[in-house]
C-alpha cells in the first residue's frame, strides 16, 4: 500500500522484510505484531522512495521466480533419469 504525503493509514503485513522496509521509508507512530502479523500506524511516506522500494521488490521477486523456475526444470530432468 502507497500512501500520499501526510495520509495516516493503517499497515498490515506478515512478511517481516516488507515491514522493515515499510519502517525504513515511513514515519511509524505505533507498532504491534498480532497473530504473525506486523501492523503499524502509518503518519506519512515518501512516495519516490517507496516506489523506487517497491520496483526493487518486484525485480528481486522476478529473480527469485526465475531461479524457481530453473531449478524445478532441473528437479523434473533428475526424475526423468530415474
């Protein structure tokens, strides 16, 4: 979630490198972990750096899903041989 400048919101996640990043580009006025679920009071953000966040994001995803994919190419060649 992207908020405008000086929008308060409410932040719910459950992936703890998503929320330090979130914590890292925003001014956070409370915080609490409920039920392994990170959710904090957003008071503003910085919307250049939060999308520059989110593209990096996105970009180490598609890294990831590539390696994902590789390796499940490799899993069904092993199976193959067997």
């Amino acid at each position: 979630m992207i908020l405008k400048n000086g929008i308060v919101g409410l932040f719910s996640v459950d992936d703890y490198e998503i929320f330090e990043i979130v914590k890292k580009m925003t001014k956070i006025s409370s915080e609490t972990k409920i039920s392994g679920r990170f959710i904090c009071t957003i008071e503003q953000t910085t919307d250049d750096e939060l999308e520059d966040e989110v593209a990096r994001l996105k970009e180490s995803i598609r890294s990831k899903q590539r390696k994902i994919r590789k390796l499940e190419r490799i899993i069904k060649k092993e199976k193959k041989k067997m």
